[in-house]
C-alpha cells in the first residue's frame, strides 16, 4: 500500500508531491555520488511546504505521507519506481511514527509558544541521523504565536542542506505572512463524501451504511467521520445538537439551549480527556519514583504541578474543539434547510427524520435561514476572540430565534 492511498480525494495533490519525492530522491543520489554538489534549483522539490486545506481535507495526512516518501529506500525506485512505495523501512517507519529523521509536531494546547519553535529549529539544523532528510511536520503552524513566528522563520528561510519544513493550517492567512512567502503552497479540499466512505470502509472495516452515514453528516471530515461512525456517544451529542433549532421558540428556551449545547460540549470534551490525563499523570509519578498509593518524592511537585496546568490549558481546547464541531453540526444543517428552500439538488447531510428540517423549510424564508447560518459563524468568530462561552452560545441562540 503506497504512503498515498489514505490521502482520498486528492488526485492534484498527489501528482505534486509524487513529482517533488523523486526530485528529491534524484537529489540525494547526485549528492551522494557527486560528493555533495547536486541542487534543487528548477526541481518539483524545495525545503519548505505549506499544506492548507479545510478541516478534514488531510492536510496533516498529506505531510505525514509526502514525509514518508522523502524517506523511501524502496528498491524498485532504481527501476523507475516513485518513492513512496509504504512497505520499505523509511516508508513504514515514517507512517507509523519511529522515523528517527521525522518529527512530527501537534499540539493539545491552545497555541505553541517560542521555547517549543527554539527546540525544534536546533533540531532542524541537524543532519539526518539515518534517513535521506531530517523532516519537521508542523502539524499545528496556525497555532503558532507571533514570537514563535518569528524564531521559526529563520529557520524556513534559511534550512540546512538535508531539512524539510512541512507546515499544516487552514489556510494561508493564517500563518505569518514571512513565512508563506518562502514555502510551497499545497492546497487541499475536502475529499469526496464516497471517497470517505470508502476510506472507513478499506482502512477501519466500517459497516458500509454507516460508513455512508458518517461521511455524509461531516460533509467529507475524515476524523470526525471515523470518530461518528465508531462512537455511540458521538452520534448521541450530534442527535442532540439537531434538535437546538426546534427549540428556540422562546427566551427562556432558547437560554436552556443554549446551557445544555455547552454542557454537551463540556461532557464530550471531558470523556476525551479523562482517559489521557490519567495515563500521563501515572507515567509521570511512575518517571518520578512515586509507588502506586504513595505520596510523591520530595522536590518532584512541581513536575506534577506543571502536568496539570497543561491539562487544564488542553481541557480548554478540547472544549473549544467540540464546541466548535457542534457549531459546524447546526452550519452544516442550516445549510440544508436552505438548499431545501432553494430547490437544491445538492446532497444533504441530515436526512434523518429526526432533524427538524422540513419543518424549518415551510415555516422560514430562505433570508432568515441565512441569517441564521450568519449567527452560527458569528459565534465561531467570537470564540476565536475569546469572548466567554456562555454569553457566545446565548447569543447565537438569540438571534437563531429571531430568524
């Protein structure tokens, strides 16, 4: 199976990013045999990537995969074969994560921060401890802040020999614009509802129909179609969501609403991080010395201390995280209220007759629909502002209840 085959819907993408691996595969072979004179200039490679796509689109898989063929020691490349053959030890070791010349850098917090950014650009001047390129993936670029910015566009700017920069964000306003200037842009878009469908089905072993159900209610995201299509408790908080608009016909109604759609939010985000904060805090006390039942070693608090403030500031991300798949829940079905009115024969993604849309469909005009979808955006703006949740979500449900 080829490092690609899991970036679906991507045709475009793929035929870049094959180009650029063999360049670069061509690169390290005339400097090896060249003793070091080889370049890249008018070649499909360079040393610094910005993949941009919407949520879901794969922009994290498409680094990971393109890292991979960076990687390739397949054989048959020797015979004509494209680097990324996803079966030789560069290729599987890269995918599954133990490349020694691959980081890959995510993050759980709300933005990285310049002691990180410092520690990854030494590591990029180093060579390739084994591999034919020591690769950072930037997984979370947009979260990037501005001092971090800054230490990182050195780096980008000027790379060592045998260094590759893969930076992932939404898009490229996002990123400093020092930085976009200097890297390859790659755009993605959102895969193909049956090309996701048929991804859960070959790589998950999901049931057919609800693989078809998952793909269609996220409107192609692939790891929240995965995720619908294997937890219960996921598809119950989306069945909740749909009914928040079948229930703003009053103040008081729409303020309850409100409260139980962050509640909601609040109980996803925790089940999420329950099981992970407990196995880093055992991992640490276990590092620390600290016998099952036992109070800490003397000195090691503030270790703990730090593990926890880092679990709250996760806590609050993860939060933010479902809040904002529950606001791209009511987008996406407002969306469909409005293709209805419309005459739309676009695919819809809550055909269920659970969900009040029909019911909106004959008692609203398509002007308040789109009203209505204005006030689910502007929620998500003002999130991004940090302006306090409550008072977002109350006012979102407001102004969904004036139509």
């Amino acid at each position: 199976m080829a490092v690609w085959d899991d970036l679906v819907g991507q045709d475009r993408a793929v035929g870049q990013l094959t180009a650029a691996a063999r360049d670069a595969d061509a690169y390290v072979t005339a400097e090896a045999a060249e003793g070091g004179s080889a370049n890249l200039s008018g070649s499909a490679m360079t040393h610094a990537w910005l993949f941009t796509g919407p949520p879901g689109a794969g922009r994290s898989q498409a680094a990971r995969a393109f890292a991979g063929a960076l990687q390739c020691v397949s054989p048959d490349r020797a015979l004509g074969g494209s680097p990324g053959c996803g079966f030789c030890e560069g290729c599987h070791t890269t995918m599954v994560g133990t490349h020694a010349d691959v980081t890959v850098v995510r993050t759980d917090l709300l933005s990285i921060g310049v002691k990180e950014t410092r520690a990854l650009v030494r590591e990029a001047q180093m060579s390739p401890a084994g591999g034919r390129w020591q690769v950072i993936v930037l997984e979370d670029a947009d979260r990037l802040t501005e001092g971090a910015g800054n230490v990182l566009l050195k780096a980008v700017e000027e790379p060592a020999p045998r260094t590759v920069w893969l930076l992932c964000a939404p898009s490229t306003e996002d990123v400093l614009p020092t930085i976009r200037s200097r890297c390859r842009h790659l755009a993605l878009r959102t895969p193909p509802v049956d090309a996701v469908a048929d991804l859960l089905m070959r790589r998950d072993g999901i049931d057919p129909d609800m693989a078809r159900f998952a793909a269609r209610a996220t409107q192609g995201h692939i790891d929240r179609a995965l995720r619908l299509a294997t937890d219960e408790r996921a598809r119950a908080r989306r069945q909740a969501v749909l009914k928040l608009p079948a229930r703003v016909d009053d103040v008081g109604s729409a303020l309850r609403a409100a409260q139980e759609l962050l509640d909601a939010a609040a109980e996803d985000a925790k089940q999420v991080a329950e099981e992970l904060d407990a196995k880093e805090t055992e991992e640490l006390r276990t590092a620390l010395g600290a016998a099952e039942g036992k109070r800490l070693p003397r000195g090691t608090a503030g270790a703990m201390k730090e593990l926890e403030d880092k679990q709250k500031r996760r806590a609050t991300r993860t939060q933010r995280d479902s809040l904002d798949v529950a606001l791209s829940d009511l987008t996406a079905f407002y969306r469909d209220v409005l293709a209805r009115q419309l005459g739309s024969s676009v695919a819809l993604a809550h055909d269920d007759p659970s969900a009040p849309v029909d019911r909106l469909v004959t008692t609203s005009r398509p002007e308040q629909t789109l009203r209505r979808i204005d006030a689910v955006m502007e929620c998500r703006r003002a999130l991004d502002r940090n302006v306090a949740p409550l008072l977002a979500v109350e006012a979102m449900a407001m102004a969904l209840r004036a139509g």
